[in-house]
DNA sequence: TTTCCTACTGCAATTAAGTTGCATTAAACA
DNA sequence: TGTTTAATGCAACTTAATTGCAGTAGGAAA
C-alpha cells in the first residue's frame, strides 16, 4: 500500500473512474488521455491506485485489463466478497455486479479467489 | 466447423492433450514443440481444434490463453453445462471442473455465457 | 515562502503474445 | 500416381504491457 501523491493526472483519472460504476479497459483510457499523458504513466497509475485498493482490476475475455472503483475483495457496503463482472458483447461496456456466486466445495482443491466473468446483454441492448 | 486433416503436428498436439485432463496454456504448448513446429502452426492449430469443438479454451488471470479437452459448452458427458476452470497458484497446473455454477437472475441483465476461473491450491501443492 | 527530497512523469526502447502474407509442402482422395 | 488444396514455416508485423533513465513537480519541513 504505497503513498499516492494527488498529481493532475491521478486527479483526472480518479475523476473518470467517479463519473460511473463502469470498469474501463486500459486501452480506452490510454486513448481517452492520450493527450494530458503517456501510456506508461496511465498503465503506472492504475498500478497504484489498485495497489491502494482504490481500484480493482479484472481480465476480460480478449485478455485486456480492466479496472473499476472499490477493492476487489469487498462488495459496495465494504464487506469481504467476491463479486462477478458483466460484458455486454454488444456495446462493450461493462461493470461489477452486486451479487454473489456460490463456490460449491470441490474435493482435492482449496479455493482461494475465483474470478467471474459474465457475457450477455446489458439492459440498454436487449433487443 | 472446418476439416482437419491429420498432420503430423496436430497428431503431436493431440497426444499431448491425450495424457492429462489439464489445461494447458499456448506458450508452454510453443516452448514443448519449439523443436517440432512453429509457433504459429501451433496457434493455428488449436484454433480449428477449437473450431472443431475438440479443444475449448479461456483465458487465464495473466491474460494467457489456455486449452483443455473437449467443448466448452458441454460437460464431460456431453450434455450442455458452463465449468469452472481451476488454477493453481503454487504449481501453475490448470484444470477444468466438473461442477456447474448457479448464477443468479440479475435485473436488467441477459447473461448468454460465463467464465468462471478459481485460483487455489490443487491437492498436491496442499502444505 | 523557499528549500529539499523523492515520488512521479514522459519518452524511447524493449518484451511478449498473438497475427498476417506468402511461397512451399504434404494430406487425402480419385 | 497425380491433382487439389489444407496446412506449414518463416519473416514481418501488430498490439498490450514493461523498463530505464533523465527531468519534473508534489508536499513536508524549515
Ligand atoms: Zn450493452
Ligand atoms: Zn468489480
Ligand atoms: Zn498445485
Ligand atoms: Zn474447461
């Protein structure tokens, strides 16, 4: 958990995550900055802010990073949790979901973590 | 669903995925045959594998890609059924699981699919 | 306010996973 | 055995992410 210095650029970035529940892909947010600072800078600050468990990240189904406000482990009321992300495969957008997913106990294997990524359709694009 | 024809390199890769049930990501499939094929042969290879619906594959924490017997939307008896796929995190053996996830109905959501990745420890990495 | 420390940034170069184009090879089948 | 075309190897390329380093700017302390 390393000290954060509010640098401009953290603010903006800090700013876009506060603007909605979205998790954002790294890519959209290098491009979206792509002119107040450098990628590396964007991929560094990220790092921090997750590291601060300000962010948390997931990897999304093409294998990019996504990051979303909160830590990972703890659910909106900030109690100890797992919860799954949603991919709308029509817009693209996508967000944590408040609910819980159920572990059944497996024999032989001690579950630690789980990430959970789920496809489909987003209100705005059921058809 | 395209032909495949029997080459010597698929017939290697299939026995490779013919000893064990686990899933095996596509740079340690490169680095074992880095003698006997190319890299993009062996991309392309799980690709119409994958096409064919006798490998599946998903992505893993790192945003590596990783295959393992069988289709992804049935279980080992066929029948239709999402798995979770298994990690470990001392040994990096990876594997699919034979139990079936509940996902809750979700308001203002359609989900059409999911991953699901558990990070752990397999039964010989247990201390 | 000014000074000082060092966290932070930008830039260029690099790494690593995965893809593409194309000439050549070898399955499969009549 | 010859013909067709799927499949391969190789080189070049794309894209996400990382690293090294010199220079910049938070922010604490004087
Ligand atoms: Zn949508
Ligand atoms: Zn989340
Ligand atoms: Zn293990
Ligand atoms: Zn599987």
């Amino acid at each position: 958990m390393s000290i954060i210095r509010k640098t401009k650029t953290v603010k903006l970035l800090l700013k876009e995550f506060n603007k909605s529940n979205e998790a954002i892909s790294v890519i959209e947010l290098i491009d979206k900055f792509n002119k107040k600072m450098d990628k590396t800078t964007v991929y560094r600050i990220l790092d921090r802010l997750e590291d601060s468990r300000i962010l948390h990240s997931f990897v999304d189904q093409d294998g990019l990073k996504r990051y979303a406000k909160g830590a990972s482990n703890t659910d909106f009321n900030n109690e100890p949790e797992i919860h799954p992300h949603f991919l709308c495969e029509d817009c693209g957008t996508s967000s944590c979901l408040p609910v819980t997913i159920q572990i059944p106990d497996i024999p032989n294997y001690t579950i630690k973590s789980a990430e959970h990524l789920l496809i489909g359709r987003c209100k705005d694009c059921v058809s």
